[in-house]
C-alpha cells in the first residue's frame, strides 16, 4: 500500500441548519482552487453537498451507500465535479438504511475507514467528509475515519448547549475508536454584525475554546444561500460576495493549521 499523504476531516454538528453542508461545499472549492486535490464523501442521505456540487440525482448510480456496504471502491463511486481538483462521492436514500445493513457487523463504525485507507483514496490533499445532522453510526463512521473535526456553529443562543455534546462525543470517540481524533477548529456561521446576541455568542464561544475557534467568521449572505440551487458553490456563483472571501479565509486558516501541526 501507498503510504497517506491525505488529511480526512470530518465535518459534524448534530444540530440541523448551522451550515455544515455549505461550509463542506465551499470550503473544498477553496482547497481545491489553490491546486490541492480534494475529495467531498457526502453521507448524509440527504444528499445536499452531491446536489450543491451538480451533481444529479438520476446520475448517482454507485454512491457512498455502496462504499460502505464494501460493494464498491472509492474509485468506482468518485465522481468529478464541475471545480477542477474536486471530486464527490455522492449520497442517495439508500443511506437511511445502511446502519440497519451494517448493525450487526463486528467492524460497522470502521467502514469509511477501511474504504479510504484504499490506495484509490491516497492521493488526495484533502478528503471531507460531510455528515447527517445526527450522531448516528454514519457520522460514527466519519469519526473514525477522520484525522479531525472541524464543526460549524451557528450564532445563536443554543449553541453553545449542542456543542457540549459534540465535543462529548468527540472525547467518547477518542477515547474508544480513534485516539488520534483532534478538533480541527469551531467556524462560525450565520454571523450578521447587526446583532448583538450572534456577538456574545462568538465571544462566549472564544472564551471557552480559545484559540480552536477559527477567527474567520461566516455572515448571513443571500448570495450563498442562492448558490445551491444553481448546482454551485458559492465561490463559482458570486466569488466577490462576503460569503464567498469569507470561505477562502478560512481556507487559509485549514491549512495554515494543517502547516502547525507538521510543524509542531
């Protein structure tokens, strides 16, 4: 086997609408317009980060269902997007019964790991894995797979209450299936200046995570909330618009924290 070069991070919040998929989508887009090569593992059933990205439902013949099922490679279901060096593995419905597939295996929360320990998978810069807005054995699997977590965070009252149990189930996952895990960085999302609640909620955040949360904040912005009925992310809809420099900053942060870690 090729030794790894990839870094696998997953993309998780238990919480519905925070902007996971859309912080998948466009911060790939970024990652992958500065030349890295970087694959999207959408495993929600959902599918959103597939249709976000163009790609068709009709189109989705091998998906990640069959990837975790062992049916297919990641090679055989990888399919490219319209961003040159990104690629997905699409979702379809059939993930909402694949945990009742793999239930009673003895390695069902290491799947993902096993398909993209693959040499198919190794040549990625970057692989994201974006995740259903639940802690079931999908997002379990991403867990296991990945390097670290990077989790999206709504600016709003409750946020902090979700990610208690998050980052809880993070140590539960160390300390159990993958004791490499780490928290890449807390985004948060949905930020309007406007407000002064989504003020106290990034300083209330900061204050008690510190330096893991990035400082990059991402606004409201009508223009990313457009971009995926168009199939885009919305670094191709509308580059210029806040959202849009808002992703690319982060990118930067991603990996000037990936260039820390080597170093340290």
């Amino acid at each position: 086997m090729q030794p790894s070069k990839n870094r696998i991070i997953t993309i998780a919040n238990q919480k519905g609408g925070v902007g996971k998929t859309t912080t998948a989508i466009n911060l790939a887009t970024a990652l992958a317009a500065i030349g890295e090569e970087v694959l999207i593992v959408d495993i929600d059933p959902q599918g959103n980060a597939s249709t976000g990205l163009g790609i068709d439902r009709k189109d989705r013949g091998v998906s990640a269902y069959d990837l975790l099922t062992q049916n297919a490679s990641v090679s055989e279901t990888v399919m490219q997007t319209a961003v040159p060096h990104l690629s997905i593995i699409p979702s379809t419905m059939d993930l909402l019964g694949v945990e009742m597939e793999i239930a009673g295996m003895p390695d069902r929360v290491y799947k993902l790991k096993k398909a993209l320990q693959a040499d198919d998978a190794k040549h990625y810069d970057y692989v994201l894995i974006d995740c259903p807005p639940s802690l079931n054995l999908l997002t379990m699997n991403a867990m296991a797979a990945a390097h670290s977590i990077l989790v999206p965070l709504q600016c709003e009252f409750f946020a902090l209450e979700g990610l208690s149990q998050l980052l809880e189930t993070v140590g539960q996952v160390r300390d159990t299936l993958n004791p490499t895990l780490d928290i890449q960085g807390i985004v948060m999302t949905m930020y309007d200046a406007r407000n002064n609640l989504a003020l106290q909620v990034v300083e209330d955040v900061r204050s008690h995570l510190g330096d893991k949360v990035y400082r990059t904040l991402i606004p409201r912005n009508v223009r990313v909330s457009e971009a995926p009925s168009y199939g885009k992310p919305a670094i191709l809809y509308d580059l210029k618009c806040a959202g849009s420099q808002a992703y690319l900053q982060l990118a930067s942060e991603v990996i000037q924290r990936e260039r820390n870690r080597k170093a340290a």
